[in-house]
C-alpha cells in the first residue's frame, strides 16, 4: 500500500531517474578507484618481481607444461562425493518426514554414485601415482 502510494505521488520516471543517478554514482565511484590505485601503486619493473612466485621455491621446470590430466579427475571426484555428502546430511535431517519415498529415491542416488565409484575404482582414477 506505501509504495502504491510512493508511485503515484513521484512517479515511475523519477524513480528511474533515481536508479540512473545510483548508477552513475557507483561508476563514478569505481573508476576514480581504480584510477588512483593505477596512479599510487608502484610500477617499476624488475626481474626478480616478474618471476612466478608459489612456494617460495624457484621453478625448476617451465611452468607451462603439460599437467596431469588424472589430478584433475581426482579433483572431480572428490567434489561428487563431496556433493554427495552435501545431499546426505539434509536428507538425514528430515528423513522422518519422508518416508517410503524419501528412501528409495536415496538408494537410487547411493547406488548411481556407487557405480561411478567403482567405474573410477577400476579404471585407477583412485591411484594418486
């Protein structure tokens, strides 16, 4: 009912003229940031600043190379099973309310994860060397 209110008394074009402002406003905002942050930050370029920084160790091998692909899959792997358990507790918490239902459709879904389990079991999708 306030708003109706609002509405009639300002009018749609003046709150659109009010959004066009906050806009302009945050723009405004963002760009004279990143202009004085380009204008105060140090720019002198040196070797030693341009090199690849990760452990504190110098790279022995060029950086560049190819990585294995089956770290990757185990990365993937972990995030399903760690989906996995995201689905789980929820469920656990409300089972009571399910029932028959709730059950089987979590069977179904432990038993395709299972399967993808033991696909990657068997292909050594596990085997971290």
């Amino acid at each position: 009912m306030a708003l109706g209110l609002v509405q009639q008394e300002i009018g749609y074009g003046t709150l659109y003229l009010y959004v066009g402002i906050f806009l302009l406003l945050i723009t405004g905002f963002v760009a004279t940031t990143l202009v004085l942050a380009r204008l105060i930050s140090p720019s002198h370029r040196s070797a030693t600043k341009a090199q690849i920084y990760e452990t504190g160790e110098s790279t022995v091998t060029d950086p560049w190379r190819p990585f294995p692909v089956r770290y990757y899959v185990f990365a993937l792997l972990f995030l399903i099973f760690d989906v996995e358990a995201a689905f789980l507790y929820p469920w656990a918490v409300v089972y009571g309310d399910l029932g028959l239902y709730g059950f089987v459709e979590m069977v179904i879904f432990v038993v395709i994860l299972g399967i993808g389990l033991a696909y990657a079991w068997k292909k050594g999708a596990l085997k971290w060397v």
